[in-house]
C-alpha cells in the first residue's frame, strides 16, 4: 500500500482529493450506520475512453444492508477495466452479514482502491488490503482526509480502539449559565430550532443516557421524534434503519427507583437501568426494565461507575456512540470523570437570575489552575440560540 498526501498526488492522481470527498460526503447520508461505521464509496472509470467520470456510487446504511462497495458496484453504469474506488474505510474480507468487499471489488475488475482510514476491526484490520493487493489490485490510503473519515467513524474506532463508545454531552442554558429557575421550572429554555437540533443528535448516537433524578423530576420520553427532525423524502428513506432502530434509553440508577410507568421505560424501544452492585433490589422477572449491575465508582461508593456503564453499553450493546442528556450533577460527574469527548452548550439569548440552578454540579475547584478547560469546536446560531460545540483539552 502507498500513503500519499495531497501534495504528493500527479497530474493523473489530480481529482482524487475530490472523489474522496465526495466518498465522504456520501457516507454521512445516514446519521448512523451502528454498530456499523459509515462508509462511502465512489468507483471512476480510469481509461482514456472513460476519462475520470464517475461510475458508480454507494454507501453503507445499516447493520445487514450491503456494504458501501457493493452499493456502488451495483449502481455502476457499467464497469471499465482500469477503475478505480474511492472508500472511506479499508475494504472489509470477512464473511459478516455480508459477504467480503475486497472480493467483490477484485470480481468487478477495479484496478486501483484508494482509502481514507484503515478498519479497526480486528476481523479485518490490514487484511483487506492484503486480499485486494495479493490479487494484484494497487491499494493508496490518502493520508489527508484519515481525520475526516475517521470523524465520520468516531463512536466506532473508540468502540474498537478504547472499549468504549464516544461520549457527547449536550447541556442547555440562559445567557447567565442557568438551567432553570429557583423551583425548577425549566420547561423550553430553548427554543424550538434548538430541541429539533437535539433531535438529530439523538438520531447520531445509539444511547441516550440519564439520570434518576431527571427522571423523577421530569418524567422524560428520551425519544427520536421523526417529526421534529426535520427530514426531507429522501433522508426519511435513507436513514430508515436507524429510525426503526432508536437509540437504547440508560437510566443510572444506583439504588433501583425507576418506575414502570416513567416514559422512559412505558416508551417503545429498549430501556436499560444501572444499578449498583450489591444494591439489595428485586425486580420482577416480568418488569419492562431490563436492569444492569455495575461496580461503584471508587470515589462515591452510592454511585455507579461511569466508566463501567460506558465499557458495558460497548461490549454487550454494541454501542458507538452515546448521548448524555441529564442534569447538573450527572453531566458534572462525566466531565469531572474526563469521559466526555465532546460538549455541546445551546445558550439561550435570556437571564434567569443569580436565583437559577447552575449548569454543572462541581464543587471543589479551587485553583484557577483546577479549571476543566475547553477548546471551541464550532459556534453556530440554531434559531434564537446559539450551539458551541467544544472538546476537552
Ligand atoms: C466495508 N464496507 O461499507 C462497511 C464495512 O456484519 P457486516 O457484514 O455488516 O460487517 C460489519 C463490519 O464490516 C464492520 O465492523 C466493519 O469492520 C466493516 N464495515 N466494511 O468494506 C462498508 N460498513
Ligand atoms: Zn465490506
């Protein structure tokens, strides 16, 4: 395999940043492809007869759908001797719910496979480029956009690389930092572009995790909502999957007061309670909560661990991608725990009072040099509100 960059490519090699990009862009059809990685794929006729056109496109849209390469394969007009594919992930050759995709590109005849990233999957792992260059196909990763593709991919590479999904945290607040007011009442600090935003950001992780206390004090449904995504025809059709699929609903729930009734469990879908360890609770073996044991944390012995939750929603549920969605002191406790990769802050353009709740429940920051720091990510207006998007540093 050759690794080229950018500036390496030749005056035959020039449009291969741009297929690439589109491979890219076709693989981000689908919010989520899970336990699957997102895959694009773009075949090009590589002859003087075919010129650079495009042959054929494809991507990957779920768990038992064909993979990015056959999609293309299939949809090519007609495939030239000399082609060439772009694919964001290494070629897969093992035999899944799918048959190997370097076999199916070494029958179609393609002559050159480029790649974004290389599959962390130990079934492949190096091994579909083996098979596509034992059969005499040239293989190129284009080390330029490796961080790209590997975004598209994020919740599956830390599955697979760390044993534990990718942990966004999504909070919403006043321009004073307040969640709600005095008496809790914070029903729609933001507006209604904002909680459609939070919709797709639901559709892009397969569980949404919570806390008791939310629960109790909010009775949330923790649902996709198809109507407020926001979608067009096609997206609806594409990403058809995933919304027949919702995210599993995590409820951390230490010492076992979840109700049957709460939304969360009464909803359909999968919903999931962690409990201590050890925590003398019964269910019944008929219960719509499916109840988990994990360790406590170490630091609080009355607490779950975190860490634990995250390890167990990767190896039993295959889980890329986790959303939290809970209050002050669970968010606080993921943050402190330096768990969450990514932070998302909508702010609303209002004051709620030095009266209100805060954001986080952290105490015990004394030291300036104690500050959990950030760095911004992005910074868009959603409707009235603003979105930062920020990672830890
Ligand atoms: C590819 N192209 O579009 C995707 C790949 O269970 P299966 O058969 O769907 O295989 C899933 C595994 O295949 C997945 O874990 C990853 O290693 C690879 N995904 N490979 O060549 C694709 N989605
Ligand atoms: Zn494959």
């Amino acid at each position: 395999m050759q690794t080229l960059r950018n500036t390496e490519l030749d005056a035959l090699q020039a449009a291969w940043p741009q297929h690439m990009q589109r491979a890219i862009q076709l693989a981000a059809s689908v919010f989520s492809a899970a336990p699957n990685p997102r895959v694009g794929c773009v075949i090009v006729g590589g002859n003087a007869e075919a010129g650079d056109s495009v042959l054929g496109e494809g991507w990957h849209q779920g768990a038992g759908l064909p993979h990015a390469e056959p999609v293309a394969i299939a949809n090519a007009i007609r495939l030239a001797a000399g082609s060439t594919a772009f694919v964001t992930l290494e070629p897969c050759c093992h035999t899944g719910r799918t048959g190997p995709c370097s076999s199916a590109l070494i029958e179609a005849g393609v002559s050159r496979v480029v790649i974004a990233s290389k599959d962390p999957n130990p079934k492949v792992s190096g091994g579909g480029i083996a098979a596509l260059e034992a059969a005499g196909v040239e293989v190129f990763f284009l080390q330029d956009f490796e961080d790209g593709a590997r975004r598209l991919n994020r919740g599956f590479f830390s599955r697979l690389e760390r044993r534990r999904p990718f942990v966004r945290c999504k909070l919403a607040m006043s321009l004073d930092g307040r969640t709600a007011l005095a008496n809790g009442e914070s029903k729609w600090i933001t507006g209604a572009e904002a909680r459609s935003d939070v919709q797709r950001l639901r559709a892009e992780c397969d569980a949404i995790v919570t806390g008791i206390e939310t629960v109790l004090a909010d009775d949330p449904a923790m649902t996709l909502r198809q109507a407020e995504l926001g979608l067009n025809a096609q997206q609806l059709v594409w990403n058809e999957l995933r919304l027949s699929n919702p995210p599993l609903r995590v409820v951390l729930d230490s010492r076992g007061r979840l109700s049957e009734t709460a939304k969360i469990v009464t909803e359909p879908g999968r919903c999931i309670a962690y409990r201590l360890d050890g925590a003398n609770s019964s269910v019944e073996a008929s219960s719509p909560i499916a109840v988990r044991l994990a360790p406590n944390s170490g630091e609080s012995v009355s607490r779950v661990s975190l860490l634990s939750v995250l390890e167990s929603l990767a190896e039993l549920d295959e889980c890329n991608e986790v959303l939290v969605e809970a209050g002050a002191t669970l968010s606080g406790s993921f943050i402190e725990a330096g768990l969450v990769d990514e932070l998302i802050v909508y702010i609303a353009p209002k004051l709620l009072g030095s009266d209100g709740r805060p954001l986080l429940g952290m105490s015990g920051l004394n030291e300036l040099s104690d500050a959990i720091e950030f760095k911004v990510e992005s910074l868009e207006q959603v409707g009235a509100d603003i979105k930062v998007t920020l990672r830890p540093r």
